[in-house]
C-alpha cells in the first residue's frame, strides 16, 4: 500500500494545461486519483471475451475422450450460466473436425477421378465397381487394428484409411489384371483363373503390405500423432 500511495502522490504531482486559465496545474487539483485492480490482459476471440482452460491428459485416455466427457458436463451446467455465455472446445476436437472438414470437401472429387482413370483403364464399368466394392471391407480391420492398440478415430486415423483405400485399390487392379491374362493368354476358365492369379499374387501383396508395415513402425516407436 504504501508503494502504491507514493506511486499516486507522484502523478498528482504531475502540471496539466489548464485553458480556463492558461496555466499549468497539478493534476490533483483537476482529478481524484485512485488504484483500482484491472486485468493486465482481455482475451477476445472474433471480439467476444474469452477465457481459455487447457489441460494434459495422461497415457491412460486420449484427448478426444477427455473432450467428449467434458462436453457432456459442460452442457449440464450450461442451463444455469446467464444469457451470454457459452462454449466452444478447442484443442484436439477443434483440429480434428477442421481437418476431418477439409479432406471431406476434396473426398468426393478425388473419388470420382479414381473412378474414372479406373474406366478409362479398364474400359469397363463392372471391373471398377467390382473394385470400389472390396474397399469397405478394409474397415473390419481398421476396427480390428484400433481395438488391439486401443486407440481411437481421429484425423490420423482417417488418414491412414484414405491410404489403405489406395492400397485396396492398387491391390485389386494388379488381381483383376492378372485374372485377365489368366483367361486371355492362357486359355483357362473364370473359376480357374480365379484361383491361379490369386495364388501368383498373393506373394507380392503380401510383401508390399509387410513393407508398408515396416515403413510405420519408426513412427509409431517415436510417438506423437503420426
């Protein structure tokens, strides 16, 4: 307190302008002075107040959980704040939904240019859709994957569906051009062909899958979103 009064005796001590009488006066004689506590710092967020909580989360959950749960409190406990006030989450949950929202507007265009390179190289319709139909099934072991490392679906994950759906993709082209080559050139029928191009591919799939495999382990060993 005391720094504080002798902070305010030496601005009352300071000469203002005084036009009334066109001299210079100490600024007590034309103002009260007085301390009052303010913040040091009014954080806005497109103009409106905001207060930011952040918090970690430890190995045991993962940040999107954490947000679910609190949202679920936060909207009990918004029926009694007063009119004004609400919430957003930001964080993991923001990012994820921004970056889950950018990809999607671009997913229904890159589909339709897979499709129509796989036409136009195929020169049929039935092959691409034969194609297109054998992608849901990488799903199961996406569900299989994320239960056994217990982790969940974020953007990441979205990610590495996108790419697996590229692998599907690629995977069945070379099966079902095998296939071709199976009837074509060597004169067997459709069933036998079937069994043929699948026993000559499997090897190869097999080992670009183990490789793309090996290829994520570093990053899953050095940690972090990827």
């Amino acid at each position: 307190m005391a720094a504080e009064k002798q902070d305010i005796g030496k601005l009352e001590t300071i000469k203002v302008y005084s036009q009334a009488t066109g001299l210079n006066v100490p600024l007590k004689q034309v103002a009260d002075l007085e301390v009052v506590w303010e913040p040091s710092k009014i954080r806005r967020w497109d103009l409106l107040k905001v207060v930011s909580v952040k918090c970690e989360v430890t190995d045991e959950t993962t940040p999107i959980a954490v947000a679910m749960e609190i949202d679920k409190w936060l909207k009990q406990e918004q029926k009694n704040w007063d009119v004004g006030y609400k919430y957003e989450l930001g964080g993991e949950m923001e990012s994820s939904v921004e970056a889950s929202n950018s990809i999607n507007e671009k997913l229904l265009i890159a589909g339709l240019i897979i499709v129509l390179l796989l036409v136009v190289q195929f020169n049929s319709i039935r092959k691409p859709f034969i194609i297109l139909t054998t992608i849901p099934l990488g799903i199961i072991g996406v569900i299989i994957g994320l239960l056994v490392m217990r982790s969940y679906f974020g953007f990441m994950t979205l990610l590495g569906l996108i790419s697996l759906a590229g692998v599907v993709i690629n995977n069945a082209i070379v099966l079902i051009d095998r296939i071709r080559i199976e009837i074509e050139d060597n004169g067997l029928d459709a069933q036998r062909a079937i069994v043929e191009s699948a026993q000559r591919r499997l090897c190869p799939i097999l080992l670009t899958t183990a490789t793309t495999i090996g290829g994520l382990i570093p990053p899953y060993i050095g940690g972090g979103p990827m």
